[in-house]
C-alpha cells in the first residue's frame, strides 16, 4: 500500500475544494486529476429570464477554495459567473478563496490611451476582489503590472514555460525566436535563452482593432527556421502579418507559440492562409469548433502547472521558486 500518495490525497481533498466554472471543465477536471482530488460539488443554472444561480454542494466552511474560470467567449457570461461564484464562496464561510483565472479576459484595456474610454482591466480586478476572491491565480495577464491593479496577492504563471519545453524537444536547428510586436521582447528573449536561439523583433503598426501591419524587422531571418511567439491571438492580425513578413524575408520553417488561444472572428480562416508549419496555444481557452478544425494546431495542457501552483498555495509553499516569474 502506497501510504504517502493516500496520505496526500486526503490531507488535500480534506482541506482542499476546486470548483469549476463553465468556461473550461476540461481543464479544471485535468487539475484536480493532478492533486488526486474531486471536483468541487456545485450546480450552475439559469433562472428563465437568463439570471445565473450557482449552487456549491459540498461543505465549505474553514476550507481553502479555488473557483477555476477563464474570462473568455461568452466573455461577460464566464465573467459574472466567476462573480456569482465567488459571492457564493465567501456567504458559504469559505477560509480563503483563490480565483484561478488562466485566461483574463478584458486585460487589454489597461489604460486610457485616448479620451472617454475605460480602463476595463481595472474594473474587473476591482469586480473580483469586491465579490469575494483573497488571492488570484493567473496565467500570462496581458501586460505584467496587472498585478498592480489588485490589492491582493497575485501568482503569475507563464505558459512559456509549457510552451519552451514542447519546441526543445522539438529540436528545430538554425532557429530564430521572433517577437511579432514590441510588447512581446521580453518574452521572445526568454524563449531564445530557453532555447537557443537567435532573436528579432518585428516592427507593428495598429491600423484599427482588427488590422495590423507588420513593417519592419530588427535582425536577420532569411534561411533561418522560426518561432514566432506572443500571449495570445485573438484576430490573428499580428501573428498572420509579421509570419507573412518573415516568409517575405526569406524565413523557412514558422512555428507558431501562444498561450492563449482566443481566436475570436476570422482568425482560423487568416490562420489557415499562413505559411503556418504548427501553431501552438495552451487550453487556457478551449478552442472553438473553427479552430479546432486547423489541421496544424496543437493544443498543450497547462493542468500540472496550474495544479502544481494550487498545491504550493494551499499549503503555504513558494510558487515563484517552482516558476521562475522574474521579468
Ligand atoms: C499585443 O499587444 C498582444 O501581445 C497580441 O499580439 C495581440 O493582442 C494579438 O491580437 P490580434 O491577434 O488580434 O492581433
């Protein structure tokens, strides 16, 4: 009899509950898997004018619990019913509450970057710490000081981490880690050091919200295999414009890596147009029908990553020792 994983399981189910959201089952399933626990006990259903009630069916009282729940399509939906959830939590005298968010929609407008717009990444930190959240869990926030915009603790993983480890084994030589936008440096750098590779920065301009430019390059891709990398491709405008660039450049084989696989509109269509040889994205985000239909896209699990950091926070443990979050 294995008498240390046994012991493990129960201290963890004892003090532990994961609840699951609708956005992402999968995955939250996959997550309690890795901890050898149940899912949480809960009901989620709508009244008949639409109103969502969420019901939590096991005893909460004095536990550590963790709602898991990306913000993604139907965005405003998955984003109330984390709200609802974790009210639900707090009146159910919940010790502490973690909302794991992998995929934080709303994150891109962060600032006011003309007149009378709003700052929804803010609103949004301030809606989930008001409705009941202690702590965050998240996964590549759009721009790191997003942190900033909580106060209270946030955990930031990267799914960079997942990502780098699928292209090493990948063992693509002459490789050239390319940063489709300037916003992206940090994390192609990182990716480079992961990997060896060189390093290039593509030059983008934002014509509106769907379209984009890419119009130059800082460094050399001709004959070099690439990997193209970014936290998320929502249209696929930047990532469809700056592979057609280094393709135009003289770029070989184009790999693809992102973290979040929004791929809202038309960006399986743009997507499937581009001399595209794998795309890759974690299931932060489920994938829609249309993507899921690409015959080049992988999807890789950030489950264990995910699980990993929910039992370091239980038990008190260091999770930026484990994950390395620097820069
Ligand atoms: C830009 O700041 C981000 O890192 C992404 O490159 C961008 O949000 C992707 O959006 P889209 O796929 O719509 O171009």
């Amino acid at each position: 009899m294995n008498w240390g994983v046994r012991n493990k399981g129960m201290f963890l189910s004892d003090s532990l509950k994961v609840f699951s959201g609708s956005s992402n089952p999968a995955l939250t399933a996959e997550v309690c898997k890795y901890l050898e626990i149940p899912l949480g006990g809960a009901q989620i259903s709508k009244f008949p004018d639409g109103e969502k009630l969420v019901r939590v069916e096991d005893n909460v009282r004095g536990r550590d619990c963790f709602v898991v729940q990306s913000i993604c399509e139907p965005v405003d939906e998955n984003l109330v019913e984390l709200l609802i959830y974790l009210d639900c939590l707090r009146r159910a005298s919940a010790r502490r509450i973690t909302a794991v968010v992998p995929y934080f929609g709303y994150a891109r407008q962060d600032r006011k970057d003309e007149g009378r717009v709003p700052i929804t990444a803010k609103l949004v930190a301030n809606l989930i710490t008001t409705a009941g959240a202690d702590r965050v869990l998240a996964i590549d926030l759009h721009a790191h000081q997003l942190q900033g915009f909580f106060d209270i603790p946030v955990d930031h993983l990267s799914g960079q981490l997942v990502l780098s480890k699928y292209f090493k084994d990948k063992k693509i030589h002459s490789l050239t880690v390319v940063a489709p936008d300037v916003g992206n440096i940090k994390l192609a750098a990182k990716y480079a050091g992961h990997l060896n590779g060189d390093l290039a920065i593509v030059h983008k301009r934002r014509v509106s919200g769907k379209e984009v430019v890419a119009e130059e390059i800082i460094g050399a891709v001709e004959g070099r295999n690439i990997l193209m990398c970014d936290d998320i491709i929502a249209t696929g405008g930047t990532i469809c414009s700056a592979v057609n660039l280094v393709r135009k450049l003289g770029a070989a084989e184009i790999y693809v890596g992102a973290t979040h696989g929004v791929l809202a509109g038309e960006a399986p269509e743009k997507l499937a147009q581009s001399p595209i040889e794998e795309i890759v994205v974690t299931d932060t985000i489920p994938l829609n029908d249309r993507a899921a239909k690409l015959s080049n896209i992988k999807v890789l699990t950030v489950s264990a990553m995910l699980g990993e950091a929910i039992k370091r926070i239980h038990r008190d443990e260091s999770v930026s020792s484990l994950f390395n979050q620097s820069g």
